[in-house]
C-alpha cells in the first residue's frame, strides 16, 4: 500500500534501532519519552518497538486517548442527552461501551430505550437528520484538533442546507493545554515528546514549538508507521543526548508547519476556546472547544439543559493518572483481572487508543 | 480516534457547500467531504479521518523523509 509499506522497511528499522542503542549506550538510565497520542502507544506495542529498545528507550503513554480523557461528568451528561425525548445521539463507536458515574454507559441507555446511533463520520449523522425532519439528532462531539474541523463542518453545511434539528454537543479537546498540564505538575520526569501526527496536521508542527522554549523539552512529530516512530524516538535520542532540543517533524508528508489554514479557519468560525474537564488532569483553562453565540440555536448543551447528580469516577480505575503518565495500566490491580476488554470498568480499557486495551491486546510479560 | 489512513482520490464533485470526493478506502468506495482539503485533485493522496480529508500526503515529502532515514543510519 502506498505510503504504508515504504515506512515499514524492516532493513531500514533495524539501522535506526541500531542507532537509538549506540546513541544511549554510555547512559546509566534510558531515555524518558512521552508518546502524547493513544494511535502511537497502539502502533509501538504492535510493531513490537517497545521490546526493541528495551533498556534503551522507554516510552510513557500520554493523554491522546480523546475517549479515556472524556470526564465522567461528560459522559454522564451524553448519556442523559440521549435519553430526552425523540432525541437520536449520534456518536463515534468507542464512547458507547465507556462507563460514565454508577456505572452506566451510552450502551445500556439505548438497552432501554434511548436511540443511540454509531456513525463512521458526522456526514452520516446529517444525513440521519435528513431521514428524520421532525427528530432532534445530536452529533456527540469527542476528539481533539483532528476530530473537531470535521464537526464544524459538518455544522456549516447543516446550515447552508437548512437542517434545522442538527446540533452538536461538543466535548472537544484542545492537546497543547494538556501537555502543558503534565509537563507544568512536573511529576514525570521525561526527556522527549513524541507529538501527536493527525492533530498536528491540522494544528502545524509549530504549534510545539512552546516544548523547547517554555520547558527545554525536544518534540518530535510523528505518523504511526514503525520508520515514522523509530525516526522520531532516534532524533528525540539525540536531542537529549546532545542536549539541544527543538521541534522535529518527522511527518512531513502529512503536516505542514503552518497546519491545514482551512480546517483552522473551520474550526475558529463554529468554536471558541473554553475551560474543559478533563479525566486525570480537571478543568483546565482554554483546553476546550464550545459553540460560538452565533451557533447557540445548534449547541445541544444550551438545547437540552440536562441535570445530573454529581458524577463519581468508576471507583479503582487508575485511568486518571495512566492519561498523565504517572502509572502504567499494570499497575492498577483491576487490571487484567477485573477489568478487561471485554468487562471494561474505565475508559483506558474500552477505547482503540487506550493504554489499557493496548496493554492488554499487545503485551505478553505484564 | 484519530487514526487517518493514507487513501487516493478517484473522482471529485464539485457540491455545496463543499466539494466531496470517491476514495477506495479498505477495498470499499467512499464518499469523503474535502471540506478541509478543498485544494486536493483527482490522483492525489488524502489522509482521511471522520469522513473528512484532513491534510494532502506529499510525496516529495515522502521520499525526502525516507532519504533523511537512510542517511542518518548510514555511518553507524
Ligand atoms: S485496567 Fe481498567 S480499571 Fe484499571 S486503569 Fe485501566 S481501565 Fe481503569
């Protein structure tokens, strides 16, 4: 496949491993790097990279998992959406397995009743609206820079076709804002950022630069092929090494410095920055994006004032301080054993882009 | 979630308010929004997420990073 194989070159991967291994040799500790992108902890345990730097190199998993960072508070508040009267919740597929408080979840409210829909794009959730004129059909907005320039499109071309019961919750994540969150508790020592390759296509690659000049910390963006992954980790070696850090762009490909000025330009007409709650890290300032004043009549938030009890966490789940890097998913004692893929009790363990799931699926010594 | 995979154009149309295009994605044809990559022609290659293409896949890029690799393994 084109633009897949090329970056699978099991020669080539073999030199940069090779590489990374006599750049730390003279190093008593390995090199501390932060994948900040749930699709980077999946690809790293799949193509077996872990164990190939093993001692050299160790990766800690970061707050890129949209679903696990999702608080329960949120969750709790789109389970409650989907339950309004005539209302049709669209939603990506990984939110309806999440437990939100007292243990309930997108799937077991439409078990009774409530018509929650799984679409591929939110393309197939206007069209939903199309089929049912006289239902209000809510897109449930999840993800981070990547996932929310299709939202607003998709809001936009509501307009310009004059569907009037489309809207939007949106619960979206801003990656720059949790980065800072981790890096400023400073209760993870790390070395390198391994940056985000799908967010920074939209966000640039310059959107990082703060890393090196607020932090002195190197960033590295990366795609999700093992050449894409080992070729950040070896110039990240050596940005620590060296003691140099800068933003390296290893995807060039696919991001620009600049971004996609399109899905931004998108992104600025439908969205304002906001606070965002997140899991693991609370509310943090300017970490979210909200519908604008002029999109109200499309903000499910405003449409349906939900009420809640006050949300509780599932109680035992680590999932907070594994989207930070303070623990690793085998440090939690419900993993494994209670909680599975197939029995998820937090999110790390339901999404795709978990460190649980990706543990559990890939991992064979824990 | 935010997986994107690497797919080419075959087709364009031009709606409104943005232009969509035919992918073969996983041996499946598509349809996907080029709301954010307006630009992109027939032939090109598209990074496609959520339905939407999110940024054009250059292939000089490409190679020049493939090039960059081998050249920084070269003397080991
Ligand atoms: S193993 Fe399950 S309970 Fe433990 S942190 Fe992961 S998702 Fe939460």
């Amino acid at each position: 496949m084109k633009f897949i194989d090329e970056f699978r070159d099991p020669a080539l991967a073999r030199r940069l491993v090779g590489q990374i291994r006599q750049m730390t040799a003279s190093r008593a500790a390995p090199v501390r790097l932060m994948e900040f992108c749930g699709g980077h902890t999946h690809a790293a345990y799949r193509f077996g990279l872990r164990e190939l730097l093993d001692g050299a190199v160790e990766l800690i998993s970061g707050p890129g998992c949209p679903v696990c960072v999702t608080a329960a508070a949120d969750l709790d508040r789109a389970i409650a959406l989907a339950e309004w009267p005539d209302v049709i919740l669209a939603t990506f597929g990984d939110m309806v397995r999440v437990p939100g408080s007292r243990v309930q979840t997108l799937q077991a409210a439409r078990a009774r009743g409530a018509d929650v829909r799984v679409v591929y794009s939110p393309l197939d959730a206007l069209t939903l609206a199309r089929q049912h004129p006289a239902r209000p059909v809510v897109m449930l907005g999840v993800g981070f820079e990547t996932t929310a320039p299709g939202i607003a499109a998709a809001l936009v071309q509501a307009e310009t076709e004059r569907i009037t019961n489309f809207s939007a919750l949106s619960l979206h994540k801003l990656t720059p804002p949790a980065m800072r969150a981790i890096l400023g508790a400073g209760d993870v020592p790390l070395d390198g950022i391994i940056g985000p390759g799908h967010v920074s296509a939209v966000i640039g690659s310059d959107a990082w630069g703060f890393l090196p000049r607020e932090y002195g910390i190197a960033c590295a963006v990366a795609g999700f092929e093992p050449l894409d992954l080992l070729g950040a980790i070896a110039g990240l070696v050596r940005a620590t090494v060296e003691g140099v850090p800068v933003v390296d762009n290893l995807y060039m490909r696919g991001v620009r410095s600049e971004g996609n000025p399109t899905a931004l330009a998108l992104l600025n007409r439908v969205f304002e920055v906001g606070t965002a709650k997140w899991r693991g890290l609370g509310a943090l300032p300017d970490s979210g994006l909200r519908l604008r004043a002029e999109w109200a009549h499309r903000n499910a938030a405003r449409l349906f004032p939900v009420t809640r009890e006050p949300a509780r966490e599932p109680p035992g789940c680590r999932c907070g301080d594994i989207v930070r890097g303070r623990s690793a998913p085998m440090d939690c004692p419900l993993f494994r054993r209670v909680c599975t893929p197939e029995n998820p009790i937090g999110p790390c363990m339901v999404s795709n882009e978990g460190a649980c799931a990706a543990v559990f699926q890939y991992a064979v010594d824990f | 979630m935010c997986l994107a995979i690497p797919t080419q154009i075959i087709a364009i149309e031009a709606t409104s308010p943005f232009p969509q295009a035919t992918v073969v994605l996983e041996g499946v044809e598509r349809r996907i929004s080029l709301a954010l990559t307006p630009e992109a022609q027939v032939g090109d290659y598209v990074l496609v997420h959520t339905g939407y293409a999110i940024s054009r896949v250059d292939a000089v890029e490409a190679q020049e990073t493939l090039a960059m690799l081998a050249e920084m393994t070269a003397y080991q």
